[in-house]
C-alpha cells in the first residue's frame, strides 16, 4: 500500500494479505481468535485499562499519522482517532472479523481505515506513520524482532512505537525481553510507566537506522 492518507473518501475497509488465523488459541505464539473478541471489549477492562490512559501516555499530536497493528475489535481505537482529529489511524489487523469490529467501534469517524496485514510484513512504505500502538500483541507473533524491525521501518523521524503488555495475558512479554527484542531491532526504549500489572514503554528507532 503506498503512504495512507486520510480515508472518508475511499473505502475504509481495505483488504491486504493475512496469514494469522492458522494458529487461533490463547498462549504465547497463537492468535487471540476474533471468536473471543467480546472479552477484549468487556466494560470493567475500563476499570483496569481506560483507552484514555494508554492514549496520553503516547503523547500525540493532533495532525499525527497512527498505525495500531493488532488492533482487535478496537478497544482503543475510538480514542485513538479522537486524539487525532487532524490526522488518521490505520487500524491493522490480520483477522478480518476482529477489522469488522473495529469498524463498527470507529464509525463515524472520517480519520479511520482499516486494513488487514500481517504484522511481520506490514503493507507500508517506510516513514508512513507518526506513531504505532502494539498492545497485546507482541507475545502472539512468530517472530517479535521481525515485528519491531517492521515497526521501526514505518515510523517517520522522531515517531514513536508504544508497546503495552499486561501480566493478566498467558502470553505476556517480560519488560526486560521487550528490551532485548527491541534492542535486536534498533530501537531504544524512552520511558517506561504503568501501574503493577502493565507497562506502558515507548520506543524510538535508535539513530541512525537505515
Ligand atoms: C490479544 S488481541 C489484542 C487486541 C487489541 N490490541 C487490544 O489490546 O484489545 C491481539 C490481536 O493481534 C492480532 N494479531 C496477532 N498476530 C498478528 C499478526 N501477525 N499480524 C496481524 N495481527 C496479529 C490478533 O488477530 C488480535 O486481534
């Protein structure tokens, strides 16, 4: 796909090449199926994990360009498109019923397109975005540094990855692995928040990264 621009005018819907799916379960390296997304929208995870919080701590601006990969059923999708009214958000994903979902969440929203990709192959050029949102995501790929260096390649100088892991997930990545994978990537972490049972890190291309 070439640079996105913003949607509204096009089908917010766009089909790309997928190969999650094979290995749906819970656990590390398995795909959270779109057959338990209703878990991911559950109201009290408001409680424990309001979009707004994670959405501050990305510190974005109003004219950003923002990729979520792994969207899901858009839990904080909403929230992320509000953050940048003048500005888009791909919502990525490699199931296409957790896409539907996630359209469904953002509708309305004239910012929004929706795209299935794989997260280790993502359908972009290089310096595309902004800023990235990876929340839950990292433990179900195959290949974690696969999906940073992916990550690290459409981000535009000073762009930002934000990665958000819980414990609560069978599949969570230890703070310390993620800086090790993100190490093997080229990215360095900047900050790192949360309460006990999350953090919230975010992570820049280190300079000079082809
Ligand atoms: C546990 S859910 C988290 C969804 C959302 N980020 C949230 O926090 O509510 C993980 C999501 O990542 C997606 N995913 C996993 N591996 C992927 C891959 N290789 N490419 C694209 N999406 C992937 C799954 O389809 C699923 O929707």
């Amino acid at each position: 796909m070439a640079r996105p621009t913003a949607v509204g005018r096009q089908s917010r819907l766009s089909r790309g090449t997928a190969d999650v799916g094979s290995g749906l379960g819970l656990g590390r390296g398995r795909t959270y199926p779109a057959s338990a997304a209703s878990h991911l929208l559950n109201p009290l995870r408001r409680i424990v994990q309001p979009p707004d919080r994670i959405v501050r701590a990305m510190e974005l601006r109003p004219t950003d360009r923002v990729l979520e990969v792994g969207c899901g059923p858009g839990w904080f999708s909403p929230r992320l498109a509000a953050a940048v009214p003048l500005g888009l958000l791909v919502c990525a994903d490699g199931q296409p019923p957790m896409l539907q979902l996630a359209a469904s969440r953002t509708a309305g929203a004239p910012n929004v397109s929706l795209q299935a990709a794989d997260a280790l192959r993502l359908p972009f050029t290089r310096g595309s975005f902004d800023a990235v949102l990876l929340a839950h995501v990292l433990g179900e790929v195959s290949d974690p540094v696969a999906c940073l260096v992916e990550v690290a390649r459409v981000l535009d100088d000073p762009g930002a990855l934000t990665v958000v892991e819980s414990r609560r997930d069978s599949d969570f990545i230890q703070f310390d692995r993620l800086v090790k994978f993100a190490g093997s990537a080229g990215l360095r972490t900047i900050s790192r928040r949360g309460p006990r049972w999350e953090y919230v890190a975010r992570l820049r291309p280190a300079p000079g990264l082809p």
